[in-house]
C-alpha cells in the first residue's frame, strides 16, 4: 500500500481537491483506495465527494464508535474515514487514545492500494506527523507568492527537520501544463539552492471553472465534467500516481501507517 499526504502550507489551493480527485482517478483506474479527511477543522471531503456521514473520525477518538462504524463507502467506490469537524485536534491525543487508534486501524482486514490523506492548512505538528508517516508527500501551491511561500517553509521543515525525501509538486490552478512546471522549476531551484535538495514533479493541474460547478453540486468534478481541462489533468495525475516506483516503498497495511504516527516523538 502506497501511502499519498497531501499538504500545502496556505489553506484554499486544492488540497482537499486534489485529494478527492486523485482518490477518485485511482479507482477509475482499479485501485483500492482509502481516503482518509485529516483535515479535523474543516472536514470537507465528503462534501465533496457528496456523501453525508452519520459519524466521524471524531466518533472514534472519543471512543463512541470504532473505526468500521464511521468509514462509508461514497458512491465512487473510495473507502473514506471522514474527518472529525471541529471537534477534538488530532495533536491533542494522548498517548493513550493515539494507541487505540493504532489499534483500530489494525483490526481492519481489507487490504489497499493507495491510503490518501487529506489535511488541514498550515504546518501544525499533526500534519507534519501525518506527512511524515507518509510515503510520498504532495505539496498543492499555486502560483501566488503566499502559496508558494507557505508551500516552501512546507517543505524547509519537512526537509530539514523531518529529514524527508518523495516530496512531489502539484502546481493547481495554472493556466497550462507548461506554466506549471515553471512553477515547479521555480520552487524547485529554491529548494536546491537553500535546501541542497530537489523536490521531483508529479502533474499539474488546470484551472477550471467546471471545479467550482462541480462542488456546487456535491461531485468530484471526475464525475461533473469527465471532459473538462481539470478532469483530463486527474486523470493524468493519478495515472502518474500511479506508476511511481514502488521499489523501496515499505509494504504493509494500515497498522504501520499508525505506528509510525505514534512513534513519531512530536506527537504528544
Ligand atoms: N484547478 C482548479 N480550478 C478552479 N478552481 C479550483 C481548482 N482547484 C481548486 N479549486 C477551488 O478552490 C477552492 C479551494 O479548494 P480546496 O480543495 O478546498 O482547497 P484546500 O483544501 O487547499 O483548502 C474550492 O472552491 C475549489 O473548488
Ligand atoms: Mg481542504
């Protein structure tokens, strides 16, 4: 199982877009996919994937339900943990509670493809546990300097810090594939001079009004406008996505993806 976080330093850039939509290209293309809506302030996923949830992430670390009570399967196939809203921070677990979660997540039997994470804004020390429990990271940024700065003290700290490496950038909102990857270039060049290293680039995405029509009406905008500019870059992304190198990539379920949560030291 290939374990995708998704982040971007500046809230409102298509994280949570591009999360849904790679979930959903994934399936169109036959994977088993888990989406799991981290983002605990906003939890906005299964708005737009249109599916409404009786209860959430939130349920569970109260302890009211267990993990198999709150994932639904949403009508494009995904298997999604939705997201707690507004309720208790994910960082304010206690050792205790972060466990049994661990333990929730290990009890499920059914074995995945691709497990994406969808989170919040900002660089809290959740999302970067989060990102750091992760395989591979994607930084979401348009080409605005406050993204691309809040998308570059992303990475700086995934970087120096964390010490990571599978950060890929997905340039959204750009005008056509070739001003993404000057994009790319761009913060990549800034990475490598001030970080000693590269960042790689995964697909960028077009702007596309059908995105906004799409979530009006409470669907990926895969399914809204399969013939649209943004629905062509998904589906390329997720291809791509999808045949990433998986050599190196440790396997296993769901349970190690949580433990390495837990051990990640910040997590207190
Ligand atoms: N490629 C795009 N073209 C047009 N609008 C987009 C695109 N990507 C995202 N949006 C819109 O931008 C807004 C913010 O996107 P969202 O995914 O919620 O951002 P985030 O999760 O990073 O806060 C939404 O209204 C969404 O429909
Ligand atoms: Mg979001």
């Amino acid at each position: 199982m290939d374990v995708i976080g998704i982040a971007s330093g500046k809230g409102g850039v298509g994280k949570t877009a591009t999360a849904v939509n790679l979930a959903v290209g994934l399936v169109m293309r036959g994977r088993k996919v888990m989406l799991f809506d981290a983002d605990m302030g906003l939890a906005n996923a299964q708005l737009a994937l249109g599916c409404t949830t009786p209860f959430n992430f939130g349920h569970v670390i109260s302890g009211e339900k267990t993990l198999e009570e709150i994932i639904v399967t949403t009508r494009q196939g995904i298997r999604l943990v939705p997201g707690a809203s507004g309720v208790q921070k994910l960082a304010s677990l206690d050792t205790l509670a972060a466990a049994a979660i661990v333990q929730a997540f290990s009890s499920i039997e059914e074995e995945f493809d691709f497990l994406v994470i969808d989170s919040a804004a900002g660089i809290s020390s959740s999302v970067l546990t989060f990102m750091q429990a992760s395989q591979r990271r994607l930084i979401v940024l348009r080409d605005e300097p406050s993204s691309i700065a809040d998308a570059y003290g992303t990475i700086k700290v995934l970087i120096n810090e964390y010490k990571l490496d599978e950060i890929y950038i997905v340039p959204n909102m750009v005008e056509n594939q070739s001003a993404g990857r000057m994009l790319y270039n761009r913060i990549n060049d800034v990475c490598e001079k001030f970080l000693s290293q590269s960042v790689k680039y995964l697909h960028s995405i077009t702007h596309d009004e059908h995105m906004l029509a799409a979530a009006r009406n409470y669907q990926s905008v895969l399914e809204f406008a399969p013939g649209g500019n943004s629905s062509r870059d998904f589906r390329k992304l997720a291809e791509t996505v999808d045949s990433l190198d998986q050599t190196g990539v440790p396997s296993g379920g769901l349970q190690f993806f949580f433990e390495r949560i837990i051990v990640d030291k910040r997590f207190k």
